[in-house]
C-alpha cells in the first residue's frame, strides 16, 4: 500500500480512541515487512509517521550513494535490509535478482546478503523516516526535490482528499493531481506556506480519482499518460 496518511490515521483515532495502531514498513522481497511503528503519540497533518524499529529477525539500515553508512540526521540514504527473512531472488529474473540482492558492503568477511529497496529513508530524533523511491527524487530549479513530500503537503491541506505528484521533464515543471477543491489560486497559497516556493506544483490537475495499480499503489505511470493525452485539459 501508500504511506499512512496522518489525516487518515487521526480520523480512526477520532472514532476508534482505544484501538492500538502500528505503522508497518516493508517489501514484499523481504516477505513482507521489516520495521514496525506503534503509534505512540498525536501527530498533525503536516507530520509523517516514522516507519519505527525492525523485526527481531532483520536488520534495517541506509547506505549512500557510495555505500556508505549513513546515520546523521536529516541525511537521505537507501533503506537495505539484511536477515533470515529476504527472498532468494526474483522468479527466473537473474539480471533483476543481481541488481536488488547484494553481498552487503559493509560486510568484507563472509557472506551476507541485503536487499535494496530503492526507498530513501532518513533519521530524524533517532526514529527512522521513509521519505520517497528513488525514482520519485528530481532535480528541479537547481534543487533536489523528493515528490511524495511535495504530495504529502499537498495532501494535508484540509480541502484535499488525495494527491499524487510526477514531473514532466520535457517542460521541466512538476504537476500535481489532486482530488479536492477546484481553487487553484488557493492551493498555491496553501502551499507556499508548507513548502519552498521551487517545491510548489507548475500545474494542478483536478481529478475525480486517483487510479491504482495491480499492486494497490496509486498508478503514477497512468495518470502521466492521461496528463500528455491531454485529458486534464
């Protein structure tokens, strides 16, 4: 599934007070969850829910792009996950099996096999954060932008039921399907007080659904389609 979305998240815990909530995180290569959460404080919109401590089982940790460790806070590193609970590979896909599971670098004495999940994650007070794909960071106006947390503040502002962001490189602006109110003057304004003014979507798109994949996630691919189609027009 999609990030937990704190604006979901605080209506149950509206209505269902008593209930004990866990944010779970995980592939389903590493069968299927490596980290929990247990939701132990109030968290506002604008918040993200940290992805919390692993299974006693794994080992969960981030490497840079030259595969070192990384642990300071704020710094974005690749989720990897090690341990008893990692898949043996992709079913008759040896190219894709290489790519994802490797001989852990940090591990120059015997052999330890982790898998890459292609998630940026970070630390923050000492929790961990996942905070977008790989595929999902962009270079846009000089900046390295991560475009779920553009859909997260996006998505907080009270007036939005969903967003899902992509980046048309061909006119090098980012857009922005929403479900939500038809203002797009207020939206911009919304924003710049989230985010930087280069994080704001160029273009809004007003949508009645957001469409998923085979996979339950939101079909980003499809709505790009629909987007150079010309069907938001």
């Amino acid at each position: 599934g999609e990030v937990m979305p704190v604006k979901q998240l605080n209506y149950w815990r509206k209505y269902l007070p008593d209930v004990l909530y866990v944010n779970l995180y995980g592939p389903t290569e590493i069968t299927c969850n490596c980290n929990y959460y247990i939701v132990d404080r109030e968290f506002t919109e604008d918040q993200t829910l940290p992805i919390g401590v692993p299974f006693p089982n794994e080992r969960v940790f981030l490497l840079d792009e030259e595969d070192h460790l990384v642990t300071e806070p704020g710094a974005l590193g690749e989720i990897c996950v090690s341990g008893t609970a990692l898949a043996l590979g992709y079913y008759r896909n040896s190219e894709k099996t290489s790519e994802a599971f490797v001989q852990n670098p940090l591990n120059h004495r015997y052999l330890e096999p982790i898998y890459r999940t292609g998630d940026l994650g970070r630390y923050e007070n000492g929790e961990l954060y996942y905070v977008t794909r790989k595929d999902f960071q962009i270079k846009h106006m000089g900046h390295r932008i991560e475009l779920e947390e553009i859909e997260h503040a996006l998505a907080a502002i009270p007036e939005i039921e969903g967003a899902a962001c992509f980046y048309d490189h061909e006119k090098n602006k980012v857009v922005a399907c929403y479900i939500g109110i038809d203002d797009k003057k207020y939206l911009i304004t919304a924003m710049k007080k989230k985010v930087p003014d280069y994080m704001v979507p160029n273009v809004f798109c007003k949508v009645d659904m957001l469409p998923l994949n085979k996979n339950g996630k939101t079909d980003k691919k499809l709505l790009e389609a629909q987007y150079r189609e010309g069907a938001f027009a």
